[in-house]
C-alpha cells in the first residue's frame, strides 16, 4: 500500500514538470520565440549531458554544493541549539524573541554586501549569506516543536535522575524531531535558491557565476545549464531528506 502511494505521489509530481517541458518544446517547435533567446529542451538537454562528464563543470558544481552543504550544517547546529535552549530556558528565550523578530523578516540578501566587505569575496561570503537565510525556519520550527512537548516527558526524566541538560537534548530534541525535521526541509530549499543567488552577483566560480557569464557572452543554452542542474540538485537533496526523514521519523505518529 505504501509503495502505492508512493508511486501515484511520483506520478502526480512528474506531470507537471513534463507538462512544463511539452509546452517548453511545442514553443520552440513552432518557434514562437527565436531560437537564440530560447533554445530547444532537446538541445539543453543534449548540451547537459556533455557536461555531465567535463571536469570544469564538476569542479563548479562542487564548489555550489561545498557552500549549501557548509552553510546548512551550520545553520542547522545554531538553528537546534538555540531553540532547544530557548525552549528549556526563559532566559534563553527573553534573549530570542526580540532577535528573532527584528531580523527575520529582514530580507538576508540586504545584508550580503555587509558579509562581502568583512569576509571578502571567496566561500566565506557565500556560507555566511546561506547561514543567514537558512537559520532561522530551522530555529523557529524548533523552537515551536520543542515548546509544544508534553512536560510529563521532562518531569519523568527529571524524576528519574536525568540532568536538565540530558532532558532537552535527548527527550526533548526526540520529541520535536518532526518538527525540526520540517524546519530544516524549508531551510534546505532556501539555502539551494541563496547559494545561487550569491554566487550570481559575487563570484568567480560555482554554477551562479557559469550563468552570469553564459548571460554576458549570449550563450543562451549555456545559461540554461546551471538552472536545469541546480534544480536537479534540490530534488535530489529534497528526495534524500525525505529518506533520510523517513527513518528518523521511524515510530512517530507522523508515519504511516
């Protein structure tokens, strides 16, 4: 039954992108558009899959995946941290709260020529602009799902001789698994979008750059091609985390 399922999700997914790409391919068919301003899907795909094995194009991938990869751990161990924290401390928390509410709602990329000039233009920029965008979903959902844990969990632990520190770390972490779990999905799709863009407006490499610089040159099929992998990246990310989720998630009331 589960396999069902999930096979009519991964169906009910793929129509929308084949619909997307039938109308991509019936536009140029009928050249609706000039060739040179959008080229055929059969022709950016050809063109992706020659680049599938040049070294050049592998190294800037990695070096895209290298940031979102630094930049989400980071805000994942902030993230945990301080929401955990502050659900255990109402200290923590007096700290938090008007942090969080001023710059939350602060557009992070306002804040990018601010960690270009301090950090400079190489990796560090780049993480820190990921750190910044990502943290925040990840702290709030913690917080919220750590919050919300029943507190006859921690009296029990508590009466049985657990540190306050064992508590919110292991009972409680536990018990808001599913909604950090959230939190870091949400995070994770902003931290592909941010890298991207980072590298698009500061950068000398990574597949943001590859697009600028295909743009400058008017290789419209080159600048489809970091688009296209980059999207392909998020899927697979977005595919492995529900894997990954899905395990962690083993016995919660969340799972079939």
């Amino acid at each position: 039954m589960s396999i069902r399922r999930n096979l009519v999700s991964l169906i009910a997914g793929a129509l929308p992108i084949m619909a997307a790409l039938f109308l991509w391919y019936a536009v140029c068919a009928l050249k609706l558009a000039p060739a040179s301003l959008l080229p055929s899907p059969v022709t950016v795909f050809t063109r992706l899959i020659a680049l599938a094995g040049d070294t050049n194009f592998l190294t800037q991938a990695g070096i895209t995946l290298f940031r979102l990869f630094v930049g989400f751990a980071i805000a994942v161990v902030l993230g945990v941290s301080i929401g955990i924290l502050a659900a255990g401390s109402r200290a923590v928390a007096t700290l938090m709260q008007p942090v969080v509410r001023v710059l939350a709602p602060v557009p992070k990329i306002a804040l990018y020529p601010a960690f270009v000039l301090v950090l400079g233009f190489d990796h560090s920029s780049k993480i820190a602009l990921v750190v910044a965008d990502a943290l925040f979903p990840i702290l709030l959902a913690t917080y919220q799902g750590a919050a919300a844990v029943e507190p006859k969990l921690v009296w029990s632990a508590r009466a049985a001789g657990a540190s306050p520190a064992k508590c919110l770390f292991t009972i409680v972490l536990t018990a808001a698994l599913p909604s950090i779990l959230t939190g870091a999905r949400i995070g994770l799709i902003i931290a592909c979008i941010v890298v991207f863009l980072a590298e698009m407006i500061t950068s000398t490499d990574g597949l943001g750059q590859m697009l600028v610089r295909a743009a400058r040159n008017f290789q419209t099929v080159d600048m489809f091609e970091p688009i296209i992998t980059i999207t392909l990246l998020g899927l697979l990310l977005n595919a492995a985390f529900n894997v990954l989720s899905a395990r962690l998630l083993v016995g919660f009331a969340e799972q079939p």
